[in-house]
C-alpha cells in the first residue's frame, strides 16, 4: 500500500517546514491530479491509520483535492481537459504536453487560532 508511505511522507514534510508547530496544525489540504495514481478513500483510509498511533494528530483533518488532467495543444495553443485518457484537443490534434495531473502536493495548511504562540 503505498498510500501508507506517501502519508507518512506528508508528515515528514509538514515536520521539515513547521518544526515545533506540529500541534497546531488542525487541517491539512493536498492536490492530486488524476495521473498520479492517487485514490482520495485510500489515502483518506491511510491517513486515519496512521494518526490512530499518533495522539497528537488524533484531531488533525485531511482534505484530498483531484484536480484533472489539462494538456496543451501546439496547433491551436489552447489548453483542454483530458477525458478517459484520450489526449486529443477538441481541434482533433493528439497531445503530449501535460500542463496539468501529475501532482501530488500539498496545497494548504490550516493552524488553530490559539493566542500567545
């Protein structure tokens, strides 16, 4: 289950850009475009497995956002959304130029609002 490990990644990377802020993060949002090989229920079932372990995190919410694939066509220099992988401009010209979906990151992080910290 590799939805396990990219969690675990997620805190790696909150740790890494928050240090000592860790607890009062309250929600955290990720972007995931469709060709990353992201499924929003496992991601969203690894993540309340994980925090299970985690008494700090026990709180903590996660968003999962699927944005879509866009690609770029170089004959009329538009950009289109890509359906059931058919990476073909409404002009009818194939594309290759992915402008959009491969990414998986984090796209926002939501603290508390606890006065004095």
């Amino acid at each position: 289950m590799h939805e396990l490990s990219i969690v675990r990644d997620i805190f790696s990377t909150l740790e890494e850009a928050y240090p000592g802020r860790m607890q009062d993060i309250i929600k955290v949002e990720i972007e995931a475009g469709l060709l990353c090989n992201i499924q929003p229920i496992l991601i969203q079932n690894a993540f309340e497995a994980y925090v299970l372990d985690e008494a700090l995190f026990q709180d903590l919410e996660l968003e999962v956002k699927l944005l879509p694939i866009i690609a770029y066509c170089k004959v009329c220099a538009m950009n289109f959304e890509v359906y059931y992988h058919r990476f073909v401009c409404t002009c009818g010209q194939p594309s290759d130029q992915i402008i959009q979906g491969e990414e998986l990151r984090i796209s926002k992080v939501m603290f508390n609002n606890k006065t004095g910290q």
